[in-house]
C-alpha cells in the first residue's frame, strides 16, 4: 500500500523504515581483523625495528657460532709452528712461502694467539660456548622457577610461606662461592664420570661448566619463581579456575593447562631477558678462571687471556669484549621487544 505523505505534516516517510539490504549492512561494518594472542603479539613484533635489528644479529652470531666452524679450515685448538701473535690478516714466513708456491692459504682474519691458534675460531667458538650456557641456564631456570613459584602461589597458606622463606634464604647464598666449593667438591667425581661411555663430554667442558650449571639450577631460579607466583596469585582466583575445579580437575592439570598457560606470555619475556644474564655470569666466571677447560675456549676466558698483553695486542682483548657486549645489549633489546609485543598492558 502506497502511503502518502502531506508535505505540511511531521509525519515520517514510511520508506524509511524499509529493512536495509545486504550490501547496504555490509558497507556499514567496520571491524577490525579477529586475530589470537600469538598473532597479534608476532604482528606487534614485526613492527618493532629496535627488536628485529637485533633478532637478526642473533641469528648469525648463531650462524657464526654453530654453523660455521664445522666448515671453517682451522680448529680452535691447532697450533701452527711460526705463526704466533700474527696481526689481523697477516701470514707466518712458512704461509708465505707456501703462497709463493702456489698454494691457497686461509688468511687469519682476527690473527692468532700467542700459541699460533687461529684467533676468529677460537671466538667463534667462545661464542658457541657462551650462547649455550645462556639458552641451557634460561632453560634450567624457566623450568625450576616456573614450577616452584606456582606450586607456592596456588596452594598459597602455609606452603607459600615457607616456599618464599626458603626463597629468601637462596638469595643470601654468594654464587660464585658456591662455584668455587663445588668445583673443588665435585672435581674428583666428574673426573671419575666423565671416564664412562655416556658422560665423556664432562672432560671436555670441564668440571668448572659443571658446577656453573648446578648453580644456575640451584640460585639464579629464585627471580623466576617469584615472577611466576605474583601472576598465579591473580590468575588462581579467576572463573575459568573455579570451572575447572568443578569439573573435577585436579591440582596437577589446573597448574600446568591453565595457570602456567596463561602466564606464558610472562615466561617467553622473563627467559629472554634471562639468557644475557646468564651469559655475563659464565663470561664473567670464565675470566676469573672457573669456566671452561682448556683448550676449549668462551668469550671470558679469551679476554682473560688477552688483558696481559693489552698494550701490545690489543685485537686479542677487543674482540671477545665487544662481541660480549654486543650479544648481551642484542638479547637485552629483543627481550625488551617480546615484553612490548606480549604483554598486555603494553598494548595501545
């Protein structure tokens, strides 16, 4: 029926209450893309220039560090006769005169040390050495701290509180004390192991790594836990717990399904950010000397071989030391990167 209309009257037009057609709806929607926890924390990541710059110099200091030295054509532990204390992309008498002859010789490109070893080797491997503590330790702490400090926050009471004082207490210990005493306490009974079939790597890093480990596994989770345990004890309080625990979930699975899950974005940032500290601690252990065996060598014992003859070859020193710094400052900033893109109060 055609309703009509007097023009002097307020009356509204019947047309308009006429239900919108579907391109009409559709050119009214404006949404923004559904997008996970993970999508959205990796897109906010990207956009990060600070955080990927530094990503990829991981990526091949790793390159450099595990891939290369495999191929590369001198070992960190070969010894050239008449090729000791060579400068930067300098050649022994005995180099020479096989280039004379024809022959192809590798240059040094960082020289070599005091006993003719080829010096970007041995800091290649130093930086093997040094990234594997660190992604080892981050590893030992994410699991020790991220158990112990939600078993403490969700049965809370009397549990939490003596977790926390035993906490408090670890925090006292000095660490490199404890590596001292345990070197010398566990030295004869690694030696005694590494003899076996299964554990012959323990000679070849040394007892001094050993102990490092154990150290890291029994102090430097301390941080961890106490991370772990204020995010529990907000989440434990939360419907999806108390769903859980009605449908019959025990302990076990409502820790490691829900609480630990959903703290995941906390635990990625807080390991990241806990590999440069873990690297400082062994570069810094090594140059007092409680590393790793000789000859293998780590980014601090090379400096601590090197700060003797500073004046005169001052290469030895700089390389480890800048390459040292500039691992710590790259894991620093990318860590820094994941705590902006995944945490959500980060958000804008």
């Amino acid at each position: 029926m055609d309703i009509k209309k007097n023009f002097l009257s307020l009356q509204l037009k019947a047309d308009d209450f006429i239900p919108a057609t579907e391109e009409e709806k559709q050119s009214l929607v404006i949404m923004r893309e559904s997008v996970g926890f993970w999508k959205d924390g990796l897109r906010r990541l990207v956009k990060n220039k600070v955080a990927m710059v530094s990503l990829v110099f991981i990526v091949i200091i790793m390159f450099f560090s595990f891939v290369v030295p495999s191929f590369y054509p001198y070992s960190y532990e070969q010894q050239q006769k008449g090729a000791e204390n060579l400068f930067p992309m300098k050649y022994s008498a005995n180099e020479l005169q096989r280039i004379e002859e024809g022959e192809k010789v590798f240059p040094h490109f960082l020289g070599t040390d005091k006993l003719g070893r080829d010096y970007a080797v041995r800091v290649m491997v130093g930086s093997r050495i040094s990234l594997t503590v660190g992604l080892v330790a981050a590893v030992i702490i994410l699991v020790i701290g991220s158990l112990y400090g939600s078993i403490a926050a969700f049965f809370g009471g009397w549990v939490d509180i003596i977790m926390m004082r035993i906490v408090d207490i670890i925090y006292t210990i000095p660490d490199v004390l404890l590596i001292v005493l345990l070197s010398f306490a566990l030295k004869a009974p690694l030696k005694a192991l590494s003899a076996t079939q299964g554990f012959k790597w323990i000679g070849v890093v040394g007892p001094n790594l050993v102990s490092i480990f154990i150290v890291f596994a029994l102090l430097y989770w301390v941080g961890m836990a106490r991370i772990v345990r204020s995010q529990v004890l907000v989440l434990r309080e939360s419907e999806y717990v108390t769903a859980a625990r009605a449908l019959g979930a025990n302990n076990s699975r409502i820790v490691r399904k829900h609480l630990l899950t959903n703290c995941i974005g906390t635990l990625i940032v807080t390991t990241t950010l806990q590999i440069p500290s873990s690297i400082f601690t062994e570069s810094y252990l090594s140059f007092l000397g409680l590393g790793v065996a000789v000859p293998l060598p780590s980014l601090g014992s090379l400096a601590s071989s090197a700060i003797n003859g500073m004046n005169t070859y001052p290469y030895l020193l700089i390389a480890p030391a800048v390459l040292i710094s500039l691992i710590i400052l790259s894991f620093n900033l990318f860590g820094d990167g994941l705590r902006d893109a995944f945490d959500p109060k980060m958000k804008k």
